[in-house]
C-alpha cells in the first residue's frame, strides 16, 4: 500500500550551525520543502544573522530542492527597525522566548518586558511578519507554565487583532482549546513526539517505557504531559479547522549531551527529523485518519503563513522497520521501535 502527498512543511525545526548543522540539514531538507529555523541556538536576532545561518544552511543543502524560511528571536533590544530590517532580509517570523524556560532562552524577554514591547509587535503586523510564542511561563510550576502563559497571549491577540500567531509545541489539552477559542489569526503547531508520548514514558512507565528507567531521549520541553492532553492533540491533528500543523520541533543533541555521565545531566529534546513523516503516517493510520495527514504536513501550516502550496510529492509506504539506534551520530526519535511506514520517495518538480 502506497500513500502519495503534497510534499510537506516543518514549521518548527532547530538546524543548530557549524558540525551539527552539517549532519541534521540533510535529514530535515530530504523530508520537507520547507522549514522554519528556531532563532535560539545560535541566537538570531537580526536580519542579517538570519541570511547569513541561511547561506550556512545552503553549504549543506541545495536551495533547489529546500527553502529554509528564516526567524530572528525577540529580546529587549528588538526595535521596530529590527523587524523592519528583518523582513527586508526575506525574515518571516519572530519569537518569543520567556525568558529561562529552554536551551538557548536566557537572552529571551521577561513577562514585564513583553508589556513594553507594543511597538514591535504593531510593526509586526503592519509588515506582515508571523509572531511564535513559545508558550510556557517562566519561573516554578513547570506542568502548568502553558496554561499559565496563556492569558498573557491572549493580551496581544486582543491589541493587535491583524498580528498572526503561533502557539509553538502545544503539549496540553488547556492550550488546544485555546487556540480554537481564538480568532483565526492564531494557530497552534503540533511536534511528533507530543503525539506520541506523555509523561509516563520519560518516566519509563507507558507505551514506550522500559521498566520503569528514565528516557533521556524523550525529555523535551514542553515536557510530555498525561494520556489526555496527548488525545486532544491527536484530535487537534486531524481536525479540518487550518489551525493546526506540524512543527517537528526536531532538537538535535549530541549523545554527551543527552547522556552526560559527569553532569549527571541531560539536554532537552528530541532529533525527530529522520522519522517524522514515517511516525506522523504510522499514527496517522492508527487513528484511521491517513486522507487527513496532507492538511497537517502539507497545506494548513502553508495557507496559515500566506505561502504557496508545494510542488512535488512524498511517497509513503506501508512497511514495517525499527528506527535505527543512531542516525548521523545521534538518537532519533523513536530509535529500536517499530514503525508501520516509510518514506519511499520524494519528488520535487510536480505532483
Ligand atoms: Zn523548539
């Protein structure tokens, strides 16, 4: 059995630069058309950062065949002209990072700062440029740091009723109910991993637990929450609103990061890129729900950010395989679990 779609999107993916950024590129641009780069880790923060991480991404990969869409991160120093130079540079979003809630956040702005910040986000919306949030509020509490982030969106939604907005990694029911609550200028973006695991398998315990030891692998932030939010998502995946799309949040550490015997610590995320599409169709299926797979890859994420509709199409078929225990020197997603898909082809001109 063969599934034929539009060849799909990523609209939240962390490339890094230099050594990592020449082992995962490939693994994100074989996959997708095109894809959002997370300003965090290198920081960007300007415009002409963000040509010059995109001239980085085009040693690695052809521009012929992917389209990174570049993303500058909002601090306290972003002005007007920041975003006014930003998009000059081809730069099609901004985000928020509160600060101290995920790698490569500590230069990301405070709750009293986002207050301040009326000018930037009215520049925004009058250049057209696509507001990310990441969505947890900083400080104690770190179950409930999405619900909590919440009403302090809501503020900008309400003030600047022509500023489009992504609530990014959505790892709660509250937070999906949110964005359906919201005018059609807010979207939501769902990971991989947020539709496959919840806390009890970081914890060892679930579906993909291994008696009962922690997963570093599956540590991410927003961490995995219970089985119900987990079903909301998968709800929110297939339903046909366009307020919902993928954004793999794919993260890449290296295995001394994930593993760091003499820290005694572990980095946050998890390096989906090689096996999303797989994983997305293999749940997907399991949810009877593979006509919806197109919309949440391929064209809700594209129409939300005024894009065209790619050309070209992916091939997925119906075989089972174990993701390996590594892939370009790290631990994908899933690694040594079956999957009931595979991607078989892609092609780039037309469908
Ligand atoms: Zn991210």
């Amino acid at each position: 059995m063969i599934l034929k779609i539009r060849r799909p999107d990523d609209f939240h993916v962390h490339l890094r630069d230099g050594a990592m950024l020449r082992q995962v590129a490939r693994h994100t641009a074989s996959q997708f058309a095109r894809a959002l780069v997370m300003p965090n880790v290198p920081p960007i923060d300007t415009g002409p950062q963000a040509e010059r991480l995109k001239s980085e991404i085009f040693q690695h990969v052809s521009p012929s065949s992917f389209t990174p869409l570049m993303a500058i991160r909002l601090t306290a120093k972003t002005t007007p002209e920041t975003i006014q130079e930003a998009k000059r540079c081809g730069v099609v979003a901004a985000k928020v990072y509160p600060q101290g809630v995920t790698t490569g956040s500590h230069g990301g702005v405070t709750i009293d700062q986002l207050q301040q910040m009326g000018a930037v986000f009215a520049t925004m919306q009058d250049v057209g440029m696509v507001l990310c949030w990441h969505g947890e509020f900083p400080g104690p509490g770190w179950l409930s740091a999405e619900q909590r982030m919440l009403p302090e969106i809501r503020k900008v939604v309400d003030d600047f009723p022509r500023l489009k907005q992504v609530l990014e990694h959505i790892s709660t029911r509250e937070g999906v109910e949110w964005v359906r609550r919201c005018p059609d200028t807010v979207a939501g973006t769902i990971t991989v991993h947020h539709l496959f695991l919840t806390l009890d398998d970081l914890g060892g315990r679930g579906q993909f637990g291994r008696g009962g030891m922690l997963q570093p692998h599956y540590f991410y932030a927003p961490i995995a929450k219970e089985d119900s939010d987990r079903q909301t998502l998968t709800e929110a995946a297939i339903e046909p609103s366009g307020k919902f799309f993928l954004g793999t949040d794919s993260a890449p550490h290296p295995i001394d990061r994930k593993f760091n015997v003499d820290a005694g610590c572990c980095a946050a995320g998890v390096f989906s890129a090689p096996v999303a599409m797989a994983a997305l169709a293999t749940k997907f299926e399991a949810l009877n729900a593979l006509d919806r797979l197109e919309d949440f890859t391929s064209a809700h994420g594209a129409r939300f950010y005024g894009l065209p509709l790619n050309e070209g199409s992916m091939v997925l078929e119906k075989q089972v395989w174990v993701v390996p225990g590594t892939v370009a020197g790290m631990v994908p997603f899933l690694a040594g679990e079956e999957l009931g898909w595979k991607v078989a082809d892609v092609e780039i001109a037309s469908r």
